[in-house]
C-alpha cells in the first residue's frame, strides 16, 4: 500500500464535472499505482486541440468521472423499491455489485493507447484461433482487449487482496466480465449491469461528452446530467422476460437530449477534418516510433501476459519526446510543427466513378490520403435508448417518441480527400 | 447500389420473410453465422435479449436510412417495436445469394418463423453459450448440464426444464457443435 493512503479512509477528488468524485481506500491504491497514473499522460481526444486548444483532459479524470457517474447510476437504480424488486438481490449482494461497477469504471479505459483512439491503427491483427478472429485475418485488437489484459495481469493484486475487495469476494473476473470479456463466464451482474459501462446509456459517454464540452469550450455535448442520473430505471424486457436498463417514461427528453449531444460532438468535434488529418499523421508517426523500437511491422505489442506492460510503457510522453527527436519521421514532424494535410474535397454522398479515379491518380501525384467516410469502429450512434412506461408496464424505443431521434441519420456518409499544403501541393485544387 | 455482402443477407431475408423485428432479425443473423458458418464478420456478445452484434444494428439503421428497408410500429402486451420489411429500392439493391447462403438462411428462417421473441431469446442463448463454453473447454465431458445450469443462472425467468427442452431440440437439430 503506498504511503498516505489509509485503510478505510473515503477519499474526495476535485473534478471539473462534478465537483467532487469519491474514491474508497482500494479504489485510491489502485489511482496511485504507477500504471494507472499513465492515464494522465493520455490526452482524451488525441491531437483535438490542434483546433480546440484546450482539448489537453486525459484519460485520467475522465477514468474518475466513469466511476462517479456509474455510481450515481447505480445508486439511483438500487433506490427505488420496484427495482430492487425486480433484481431480487439483497443489500450484500448490492454493495458487492456497486463495487464491480466501480472498479470496471476505473479500470475500463487502461488499455489505451498513445494518442487514445487515434493509435489504434497501429494494434496487432488478431491471431487465428482468437475468439473473434475472422477469414483473411483483418480484425485488429482494440483497446479494450489491452485493458482486460491490463487488468487481469497487471491490476489482479489490487483487486483481490485489498481487504475491501476480499471482503465482498471480488475477483478479476467480474470485473472482466463486466467489460465484455468472452472468456470468462457470463453472469447475471454482468448481463445487466454490463450497459453502464458500455451500452446506450452507459457512464462512459455520459462523462465524455460533458467533460469534452468543458474543456473544449463548446456546448454541443451538454445535457442534464441530474435528470439523467434521476430517470434512469429497470424496466421490464420484451415478453417481460427480464429487466434491463432504460430511462423512465417521464424523463424521455433527457434521452433525446443525450443522442443529440452525441450526435453534435461527433460531426462537429470528433470527425472535424483538421482532427481527422491529425488522426492520420498519428498513426503513420506511431509506426514509424514503434519501427525505431524494434516492433518490426510498426505494430504495438500483443496484449499478453508477457508483453502488457512494455505496451503500457507506451504513452503520449514517449511518443512525443521520440517525435522530437525524429523517429516519428515525415509524420512526425508534421505533428511538431501543425502541419497537417488538408481537407480538399469532401463528398456528402457517394463519390461518382470519375471522381475516385481522379482521388486515386491525384493520389499518386501528392502527399495525402483519402478519409473514407470518416467513420471508425469506434463510432456507433446506438440512437434508440430504451424507455420504460412503468403505469402501462411496457418498453418502447426512444425513436417511436421523439420524432427528432427518429429522422437522425445513421452514421455520417462525409467523405475527404486530403492533401499536403507543401511543395507541389500548395495550390492544389480537386477536378484542376 | 452495392450493398455489401452482410447487408445483402439481411435485405434477402427479409424479402423471404417480410415483418420481421429488429430482435428476431439479430437472432436469425447470429444462427446463420454460428449454427450454419456463414462468415458475417460480426462479434456476438450476449446482452439483454440474448447474442447481439452493434454490427447488425448498424447495418438495420443504415438500411433503413438508406430508403432500403422501411419500418412500422407493431405492439404486443408490454413492447413497442419496429417490424422490418424490404422497399422497392431493396427489391431492385439486393443481390442474389450463394446456394449455401440460401440454403442456410431458408433453414434458419424455418426455424424461426412462429416464435416468439422469448423462444429465440432462449434459442439463440443456448447455442452462444454451448459454443463459448466448448471454446473455452468449460463443457467438461460435455452434455447439457453445465451449459442449461449457466443459462438458467444468467436468465432465470426461464425454468430448467425449458432450457433443457430447448438444448435437446437443439442438439437433435444439430443447431449445438
């Protein structure tokens, strides 16, 4: 146990969010362990401030705002005496599942990379035989397989020998298994409680966009978080064969308000185009950073027992300082000195032939790079929240209320051609 | 309009078997992948309602966005849902599918129609369980046992005599590895 930190004490952080977030002594042992704190040197949102300079928040508060804002979630379910009805479980057994959700909140972001989502790019292809290994051997791991591994083989101590987690019987694999791992067994806790941590209603994108809208200085993201946090409820599924998360019938509008806010950040922040180019220098630096290392296909490391912590050695600071001292070659450089390629041309619709053989030939001629339909894995709409009409005992999708969420569109169809402002492409124009 | 292969499947069944729910379709696309090998790319994880990939969702939402596949509301007693069927534009999109695609998604849909959203729920269950229990060797000498105990753990609103009724059916089907 590092020094300072006491046995039982509760312990409070100042957070921008909400005010304060509060950490039990198990909870503050594992924020003070040395990789945990790598999150401070993990920019949210990348090379976003390259255009909203005080995009500079990292995956730190944010991994403490998850476990305020799931806590307050959870709190507010277990509240109501309908839900405890429904979930049938005693007070122990509440407090054992509130300190799951707590420690998968804290935990759920470790297996970031540098440069956050952005570095994903740069993540091994799964090997034949992995759980989601498919044909042709595309798949790449993502984060959340690095943070499984991270908890599992770097974080297990903490969370099994504490007496705090002892005391309730937590193990590494209810954590995990509440952040999706396939291989451990499903449980009840898991099934229902796994979607606020990742779901449509989860705490993750709950903090996300308000922190984001904070620090961004934008108020695209913004809903209310106390209405929210008040709304939420189980309700009873189809054919009411069990209870799932959903907002309470009177609070519908907060649901729309948060898909709108999600929807805004993503085409006004997320996918900006500056970001995007950013995005692209990323990974191309990263390769070349992790080439100079000794990673032979410009490849992070698997997240394995026996590698996971040289990829956690990996962060932010390590990639910039090799950056600067050029290993992040051509990329690299542009990152240094903002000089991002630019956005010439952006299609809201589907490119006609002649187009793309002009992208590809003008592609051939100058530096850049064509951003196809700036969509990422990474980014799912989920737009339809469940809502639950607790006088009538029945479930509806959010859409089939708000005519707004209903007409959304799906995901954004923007596509961009790039190019370098430098040398031959300085007066580039698209069809010239 | 190129639609894509994992789109094109579900445009196709739906042609088959108009009316559909977003659920059930998610179910008859997880039972085409796992039960009968159709390579779908997508990654299953059990959640509420049973097996469910973002990657269906996606593609229902895109479809339907896209003047594809329309939708209208349908109520049972205690759920408001949408139920899927292909438009013109569908119609004149979709592509035709390969015999084994066929023949695997005439299969799934025999087995599917007439049941209810609770029946597949309890179906498709027990097939993502067996196969994640044999993956990771929890099946021991194999048999119905561990896996029923785990999905009547998991979803206790099922009794364990209907989770083994399921398993035997399904067993007999060959719908279980």
């Amino acid at each position: 146990m590092p020094a300072g930190t006491k046995w039982d004490k509760k312990y409070k952080v100042r957070d921008p969010v909400y005010g304060f977030v509060k950490l039990d002594a198990q909870e503050m042992e594992i924020v003070n362990s040395p990789y945990f704190q790598r999150l401070r040197r993990i920019k949210q949102l990348s090379l976003t401030d390259m255009v909203y300079p005080g995009a500079n928040h990292t995956r730190f508060e944010h991994s403490l705002g998850v476990v305020q804002m799931a806590s307050d979630m959870f709190d507010n379910i277990v509240s109501k005496e309908t839900n405890c009805k429904r979930l049938g479980v005693g007070t122990d057994a509440l407090k054992r599942i509130r300190k799951i959700i707590r420690l998968a909140a804290l935990l759920h972001d470790m297996g970031h990379a540098p440069f956050s989502h952005a570095g994903e790019d740069t993540m091994p292809f799964l090997p034949e035989g992995h759980v989601r290994y498919e044909e042709g051997g595309k798949k790449r791991y993502e984060h959340e397989d690095y943070s499984i591994a991270a908890i599992k083989y770097v974080f297990k101590d903490y969370i099994e020998d504490h007496h705090l987690g002892e005391a309730l019987g937590i193990k590494t694999e209810d954590i995990i298994g509440l952040l999706g791992d396939k291989n451990v067994k499903p449980t009840r806790t898991s099934l229902i409680w796994g979607g606020i941590i990742s779901g449509q209603l989860d705490a993750d994108r709950a903090d996300y966009l308000l922190r984001d809208s904070l620090h961004l200085g934008v108020n695209y993201g913004n809903y209310d978080r106390n209405r929210l946090v008040n709304c939420i409820t189980l309700g009873e599924s189809e054919e009411e064969s069990d209870c799932l998360l959903a907002i309470e019938e009177g609070g519908w509008h907060v649901a729309e308000s948060l898909v709108i806010a999600r929807y805004q950040m993503f085409s006004q922040v997320y996918f900006h185009p500056v970001r995007r180019a950013f995005d692209y220098h990323v990974t191309g630096a990263t390769k070349e950073v992790l080439k100079s290392l000794g990673y032979e296909k410009g490849l992070f490391p698997e997240p394995l027992e026996g590698s996971i912590k040289e990829y956690l050695d990996l962060d932010d600071w390590v990639m910039y300082g090799a950056f600067k001292n050029g290993q992040g070659r051509e990329h690299g450089r542009r990152i240094l000195e903002r000089k991002p390629y630019k956005c010439r041309k952006e299609w809201d619709m589907e490119v006609p032939d002649e187009e793309k053989e002009r992208i590809s030939s003008d592609l051939k001629k100058y530096q850049g790079f064509y951003d196809d339909g700036a969509v990422t894995k990474w980014y799912k709409l989920d737009k339809d929240i469940t809502i639950y009409d607790e006088t009538r005992n029945r479930i509806y999708p959010l859409s089939y209320k708000s005519k707004l969420v209903n007409v959304l569109p799906g995901l954004p169809k923007t596509t961009r051609l790039f190019i370098t402002q430098e040398g031959n492409g300085a007066n580039y124009e698209f069809g010239k | 309009m190129n639609l894509g292969n994992r789109k094109n499947i579900i445009v196709n069944m739906l042609q088959k078997n108009p009316g559909m729910g977003k659920t059930a379709v998610m179910k008859a696309m997880f039972m085409l992948q796992q039960v009968k090998g159709i390579s779908l790319g997508c990654d299953f994880s059990i959640y509420t309602y049973g097996p469910y990939a973002a990657e269906i969702m996606e593609d229902i939402d895109e479809l339907l966005s896209e003047g594809v596949l329309s939708s209208e509301i349908y109520q049972s007693h205690n759920y408001i849902g949408y139920k899927l069927k292909t438009t013109d534009k569908g119609s004149k999109a979709a592509v035709g599918l390969k015999n084994k695609e066929t023949q695997a998604m005439e299969n799934i849909l025999d087995f599917v129609r007439g049941k209810t959203a609770k029946e597949l729920e309890l179906y498709a269950t027990v097939i993502y369980i067996d196969n994640l229990y044999l993956k990771n060797g929890w099946s021991g000498n194999g048999g119905a046992e561990p896996v029923v105990k785990k999905v009547h753990e998991i979803k206790p609103h099922f009794t364990g005599d209907q989770i083994k009724d399921a398993y035997s059916q399904l067993k007999e089907m060959k719908y279980l590895q």
